[in-house]
C-alpha cells in the first residue's frame, strides 16, 4: 500500500501549469513538514516536492499560497530524467489525491486566540459585580 498524509505550510505559492492536449491544471508545489524532534534545540522540517491534477490542482490555483497550512492526502511517486548536464536525477514527489485547510483563515492572522481576560496582581480573573446570579455555583 502506497498511502501518504502529511500536515505542513507551503513554502513558496503553488506553481500552476495546463496540459497542452486536455488544458487539465497541474499545480507543483512543496510542503514544510515539521519533524517531531528538534536538532541542537532548533525545530526542524523536511521539505517535500508535491504535485496535484485536475480539481485539486485548481483548489490549489485558488487557496495554494505561501505559509498556508493545509492537510494532503496521496501517494508517493518516484521518476528519474537526464538533466542538461547528461546526470541522471532522481525524483520522489508525494501526488496529491485529497486536501484540506489545516487551520482556519483567523489563526493565519494569528486572530485565533480571544484577548486574555483581566486578572488581577494575584493571578485570578476579574469578575464584573453584579454577575452573581449569572454565575453557576454561590
């Protein structure tokens, strides 16, 4: 089974290109995953070449930009060509098959998180007077 699923931000906005015969869009593009452990106490990421068709493609022509974090789906495909330098190089890319946002327009904003509420010196909220009754327990 050849299945993938990799939560990361974009690095750059998705590439978008058309196929000549069928004009079907192909959208490339490459995802900062971040690694679970981190190396001399600094977060660390692999990056990862992917490539979506058709409807993904244009999903990523409308909403593929920069630091977007999204949700991907699909496989690993591996390839290999000459480059110009007659060097044969190898490919492996992840081929997106399904994708969603990861978080929210507003936590993009960083606007995801509600002002903190008033506290005292002593560490405990502020409560308005006369909200006694509002409350669940006297």
């Amino acid at each position: 089974m050849n299945r993938v699923i990799l939560c990361g931000r974009l690095t750059k906005d998705a590439e978008i290109t058309y196929t000549q015969g069928s004009n079907m869009a192909v959208a490339r593009f490459s995802l900062a995953v971040d690694r679970r452990f981190k190396q001399d106490g600094q977060p660390t990421a692999d990056f990862i070449r992917c490539i979506a068709f058709g409807k993904t493609a244009e999903f990523f022509e409308r909403f593929g930009r920069k630091g977007t974090k999204f949700l991907i789906e699909g496989r690993i495909q591996t390839g290999s060509y000459t480059n110009k330098d007659g060097n044969k190089v190898y490919t492996t890319d992840v081929v997106v098959e399904q994708t969603e946002f990861c978080e929210s327009k507003n936590s993009q904003q960083g606007n995801d998180n509600p002002p903190p509420a008033p506290r005292d010196n002593d560490g405990f909220m502020n409560i308005p007077d006369g909200i006694d009754e509002e409350l669940p327990f006297n």
